[in-house]
C-alpha cells in the first residue's frame, strides 16, 4: 500500500483538474491546487477535506505569467514543498477559425498556457524532485497532439509541443529517477467548448451531440492508475478516447 501523495495540480478548479483533485482527495492525499479563480478555490479548500480525509492548499495564479508562478510555487510552505507528482492540467483552446481569419490573441493565450505555463510551472517543481531522486509529472495532452484537424492550426501546434516536451522532460529526467507521462484525451464534456466558443453553451453543447464524450472521472481514474504503478514501471504515453472517437478528425455519431 502507498502512502498518500502530496500532488499539485494546476487548473484544479474545474473538468480534468477539479475531477483529479476529488480522485486523489479520497486517498487521503496532500493537495496543492492552483487556479486562477479564487472563490473557487475557496470552496474547494471547505469541500474536500470535509468529505475526503485530505489536506488542501491552494494557490491563486494565472499560470502564463512567470513571475506570478516563481512567486507562488518557490514559496511553499516547509511541509509542502516535497511534491510527489505534479499535474501539468492547466490548458485550453481558444477560437476556432481558418489559419487567416483567426484572432492572434487568441493564439498567444493558447500558446502561453498550454505550452509556457507548462514549462514555468515544471521549471518551479522538478529541481525539488532531482534533488530528492524521486517524483512524477503527468501532461495532460489531447487527441490533437497526434492528430491535426480544421480549424485547430495553433491549439494542435500547442499539444504537439506538450507531447515533445513530455519526450523531452523524460530523456533530461531518466538519470534522476523521475517518471513523466503525457495523458492524452479525446472528446470530453468540460468546459473545454465553452471556453473555445467563448461562452456559447448551444455551441460548445452540440460538439457532443450523438454520441457519449468522456467526463472528467474517466481521465481522474487513468492519472490514479499510472500515478500508482510500482517504481521501476512508467507508462510513458496514453491516448484515451470516447468509443465513438477513433482521432480528432472521426467521431461516430448516432443519429
């Protein structure tokens, strides 16, 4: 039996992070959760350790900002600062439009928390587990690092780039002992559409028309599983897809 982690999560106030975070509070684990919404997180810290045996510090910060991140995550508290396993989650896709009609806003704001906000949060956490010769990072990818499609130039361009610095974090990392793995999801009900459309419900409700997406649950229970497996094993790679999804570019809808 392990004991409990102490585990970051990043973007844990909502879909994938917020499910993660329930997933491990019922381990009785330590829980460092980030996001940029602090009444959220305010009522993460009340919930969870009333109904989970866990502990919860938060951290309000927007992951794209450097100084916001050093600040927040350098200055952790004595107890805890030795982090287990880190969930690089934070992410998002923004517009979805033809390469020349797209808003270069929304490209910088895809690329700056899918792909920097990743490397300021990692560049904060992993010199604590090279020197502890022990910890895990897990990258919360999508089908669209391994699969173009329409409309999605820049945010397949940001997951591709995720997926090559999971591959590249690995090879830097194997020396010290520390695992990372990229968790790559198809179509998930989150508020993943809502925020692409930029808060159109009816749009972001019918990506899952006729067929059953994944939930934050189902990607909750696959970081658990690789998160638990014994120290000489890593699973380096996993793309997980609803049934009706074979890649980014074919879902089978019922009619």
């Amino acid at each position: 039996m392990q004991q409990p982690l102490t585990i970051l999560i990043t973007g844990a106030t909502a879909g994938f992070g917020l499910a993660i975070a329930e997933r491990f509070a019922a381990d009785g684990c330590a829980l460092i959760l980030t996001g940029r919404r602090q009444d959220r997180l305010d009522a993460l810290a009340a919930d969870l350790p009333a109904r989970f045996p866990c502990t919860v510090y938060t951290l309000c910060f927007d992951v794209r900002r450097r100084q916001e991140v050093e600040s927040a995550l350098q200055g952790l508290p004595a107890p805890w600062q030795a982090i287990d396993l880190l969930v690089n989650n934070a992410g998002l896709a923004a517009g979805f439009d033809f390469i020349q009609d797209a808003d270069p806003d929304d490209w910088d704001r895809m690329i700056d928390t899918n792909v920097k906000g990743l490397l300021y949060v990692t560049r904060s956490i992993v010199p604590g587990m090279v020197a502890r010769k022990k910890g895990h990072i897990i990258n919360i990818g999508s089908t669209a690092a391994k699969t173009v499609y329409e409309k999605g130039a820049v945010y397949n361009a940001s997951k591709f780039a995720l997926d090559a610095l999971s591959q590249g974090m690995r090879i830097d990392l194997l020396k010290h002992g520390i695992k990372v793995t990229a968790v790559h999801p198809g179509a998930a009900e989150t508020e993943f559409s809502l925020v692409r459309f930029n808060g159109d419900a009816e749009r972001a409700k019918n990506v899952y028309k006729g067929f059953e997406p994944l939930h934050g649950e189902d990607i909750a229970d696959v970081v658990h599983y690789v998160s638990h497996l014994p120290a000489h094993v890593c699973i380096n790679d996993l793309v997980i897809t609803p049934t009706a999804q074979a890649n980014s570019n074919f879902i089978y809808r019922h009619s």
